[in-house]
C-alpha cells in the first residue's frame, strides 16, 4: 500500500475526539481519558452512579448514557470556523470521530437511529465537516473506532462472547430500541457485518482520503494471535471481512482517481507490514521507522474534560514550547503529528487549545520549509544542543530546539568538506548566518537577529548533493524498542 504524497508530504493532521461524551466532559480524578466515561458509567457505578443523580437527578438504569444524548445539541457549531482554524493552525488533513466506542453514529446513518441527524444536533456533523474542510484545501477521514464497541459496555473486555452488564440489560428492556446504541454484545458475524455495513455507509456518503480505525484488541485476545494464524472462528470472519473491506476501500479510491490511505493502530499492529502506517496514542519513537503516525494529546485526554480548562489543572498539560518541540521530533524520524482537539458538546474548542493550535500555524508559517514535504535525514537527532534534522533535496534542516545563542557544531556532518556546503540561512531572518567547516564538523554562528520564530529555529543549509538518504529500520521489533510506555487498551488511562 504506497504511501499518498498528501500524508507523507502533509505531515500535520487534526484529530478531533467529539460526540455525546463531549456534553458530560467528566472524569474520575480530572484527567484521562474522558471518551470512555459512557463505559465506566457502568464499569465504576459506586463514582459515577452519584455523579449522574448529582448531574442529571437519576442514574442507570433510570438514566443511562442513552438519555444523555438529547443533551448534545452541537448548537454553537460552526464548521466553517473549525475549518478555517484548522488550516491556519498548519494541518493537511483532519480526522473526526465518525463513530467512537461508545456506538452513536456522527453522520447521516440509515442503519441505526442512533445517529447525529436524527438525534441530539440533528446535523449531519460528519458531512458538513468533510465539506467545509475540503473547501479550505485539506483531506478528509471521519475516523472509525467499532471495533471495540462490542466490548464497551459489557461485564469483561475483550472477549468473542461478551455479556452486557446488569444495568444495560434493563435499560435495554425499558427502552427495547436502546439495543441498537448499547450492543451488540461480543463478535457474531452479526455483528461483524454490521461493522463492515457502517463503514461502507461513510465511505460511499463521504469518500474519505482515509480508513482510519482503531486497534482491535480482539486480534491478541481471548485465544486469538491473527497475524501469527492463530483465530477463533469468529474472529477469522472478522479479520476475512476486514481485509475484504480494507481491498474494497483501496480499489474505491483507485476508481476515483484518489490516492487514500489506511492506518496501521496498536501496539501489536493490527495489519502485516505495509498496510498503512503504524500508530499509537502518544507515540514517540526513538528511531527512524516506516511510515508512522502519532495521535497526540494537548493534556491528558482525547474527548473534553473540563478541568483542563482550568488554569490551575494539577494535571500536566502540553505547553506550546512542548507542542513545538515534540511535532519537529516525530517528523524528523519519518512520522506524521495527528494533534488532537477535544470539543465541548456545543461545538466550541477551549481557549487553551485554540491558543497551541494557532502558536502551531505561526511557528509553520516561518519554519514550514523544513516541515512539510521534508524527508528524514541519515541521523534524526543530536542530543547535545537538542537538534532535530530534517531534508528537502540538497537541503538540510538543522531545527534547534534550544535559543541558538552560541555557536555549535553538527556532528554528523563531520565527513563533509568546505564544497559541500553552498550556504547557510536562518529561516525568519534576514540575518547573515556565519558558517565554517571544522575536523569536528560544520560550525553555525547564530546572528544575533533570529527573527520572529520562536521555541525552535531552523537553520537551512545548502549543500552540493541529495541529503536524504533512505535508512529505515524496517523491522516491527526494532522499531518498537524504547518507545514510550502507554496504555495498549486506552481504556484505563
């Protein structure tokens, strides 16, 4: 599966975490994932059950998180503004959450009521997203995450034949249509078909640039190792459908003259090498790799938590500095920075995000030339002076991610010779850039003028010759080796 030159060259994406969960914007201890409240409802009912007859005045089975719905209204939306936003922030591409775990459909849906027109916004959010991003030039993926729907609301996670818990049961038996929000239960091939079914919906509604699904935990679970050809019978459906549904989904794109693009999501990486690109919430790896992707959290969760709009949050949130320093080192080892937002259910984003998204489109309007397009150098990184490299042609970029107030030398140039080096620029400034070539390697001098960048500075440097050079580590296991220890689940952190 190529890599489109709209990913690989894009480099910055929007995720957007937005649904009914967005209207509670609640979680135990005021950080993680708030997304996955609609679950731990039920999952931590000595918490919740009290916060719900606080917030509501009932709790399940009463008032579960089906009636939490109509609260939803998205009535201060404007997708337009999302969009324009977007782009001034720098992104190439966005990803909404069409469906989350928690089963409620963003878009227009003919097979399930329990579906954003129909419901709480009565808006095609999904749509009117996708038209108004697209106006503004950028791609397009209504993100798809089903497949851990079957576990989300039942007793033990994870499993081919999973049983609803207590409460879901009787709220399904008060209000029989709420089967079709809460379930099904575990992998059928019911259930399998209905997941490929809703796919196939968005994808001939809204023809996305890509097929972005979660991991499925299922593949590594319950007496299941697919990739290594281990699989219950259920799940060797499942996996039969989902390879049938991802060929399909390519071949789509290959009739529309529209190169799209799957990823690749997990810890134990849902598809062989080369279907799509590998992913994982806050990933940092160490590494040049294949074609890889970060899905990258401002604070401590994907969907809206009110307590991080609390200027006193305890919890740690990205700094600007922060947000800067981590996008300019995913891109320098081949990865994509997919930054998400977490809306609140009107459809507005907090102040503190706006804020990182646009200190993001300011910093890519001055430094976009080592960013998009670029491709990785023969090293990455140079821990002394916390350097991150980047090349566009005979073009290497030096992003120095300290105040470049005294002269420093790049390592890894020390085989270079006086010829190889045309020039040397700073960009954002009109300052002359002393340079000279020394037995360590290419010296900089900084002017004293650095322009009006701020948090990392790119230095370009011409050369004589192509400087990059393509050097992967192409192997799963070395890839992995010192990434940064997440939860694999997600639904715990």
């Amino acid at each position: 599966m190529p890599v489109p030159a709209w990913f690989d060259d894009g480099k910055i994406g929007i995720f957007i975490h937005w649904g009914p969960y967005s209207e509670i914007g609640y979680r135990k201890g005021g950080k993680g994932y708030a997304e996955h409240v609609p679950k731990m409802i039920y999952e931590d009912s000595t918490h919740y059950y009290p916060f719900m007859r606080e917030r509501y005045g009932a709790c399940p089975p009463e008032f579960g998180y089906k009636d939490i719905i109509p609260d939803f209204k998205a009535e201060n939306w404007q997708p337009e503004e999302w969009a324009a936003l977007f782009a001034e922030a720098g992104a190439k591409y966005v990803v909404l959450t069409a469906e989350h775990h928690d089963g409620f459909a963003m878009w227009d849906s003919e097979l399930t009521p329990w579906n954003a027109v129909d419901m709480g916004p009565h808006r095609d959010l999904v749509g009117d997203l996708g038209k108004a991003v697209r106006a503004e030039g950028l791609k397009y993926a209504p993100s798809y995450h089903r497949e851990r729907h079957t576990s989300f609301f039942t007793t033990k996670k994870y499993k081919v034949n999973a049983e609803a818990r207590p409460d879901i049961l009787e709220e399904i038996r008060r209000v029989p249509e709420a089967v079709s929000l809460y379930g099904p239960f575990g992998f059928s091939n019911e259930a399998v078909d209905e997941y490929v079914a809703r796919w196939k919906e968005i994808q001939d509604k809204y023809q996305p640039d890509m097929l972005w699904m979660d991991d499925f935990p299922i593949y590594t679970r319950d007496g299941n190792n697919v990739r290594k050809g281990k699989a219950r019978p259920e799940i060797q459906y499942l996996d039969d459908q989902l390879r049938a549904m991802i060929t399909d989904y390519m071949n789509n794109g290959a009739a529309n003259n529209q190169p799209v693009y799957v990823n690749n999501k997990g810890g134990n990486p849902n598809w062989p090498d080369g279907v799509g690109c590998y992913e994982k919430d806050n990933l940092k790896l160490p590494v040049i790799g294949p074609k890889w992707q970060s899905c990258t959290t401002f604070g401590t969760s994907f969907g809206y938590l009110a307590d991080e709009e609390n200027p006193n949050y305890p919890h740690h949130k990205k700094t600007v500095e922060e947000v800067i320093h981590e996008m300019v080192e995913i891109i320098s080892r081949n990865g994509n920075f997919l930054i998400n937002i977490g809306p609140k259910g009107d459809g507005t984003i907090p102040a503190w995000q706006v804020e990182r998204l646009k200190a993001m489109g300011e910093w890519l309007s001055i430094n976009g030339e080592a960013i998009y397009g670029s491709r990785y150098w023969k090293i990455n990184q140079q821990k002394e002076e916390h350097i991150s490299f980047t090349t566009q042609g005979e073009k290497l970029y030096a992003i120095k991610c300290e105040i470049p107030e005294n002269p420093f030398v790049i390592a890894g140039t020390q085989d270079w010779t006086a010829k190889t080096v045309k020039s040397v620029a700073l960009l954002g400034s009109d300052a002359k850039v002393i340079w000279q070539m020394t037995t360590e390697g290419l010296q900089i001098t900084p002017p004293q003028d650095l322009g009006n960048t701020k948090y990392a500075w790119s230095f370009e440097i011409t050369t004589n010759e192509n400087q990059h050079h393509p050097n992967v580590i192409n192997k799963g296991k070395e890839v992995l080796k010192g990434t940064k220890k997440v939860d694999l689940d997600g639904f715990d952190k």
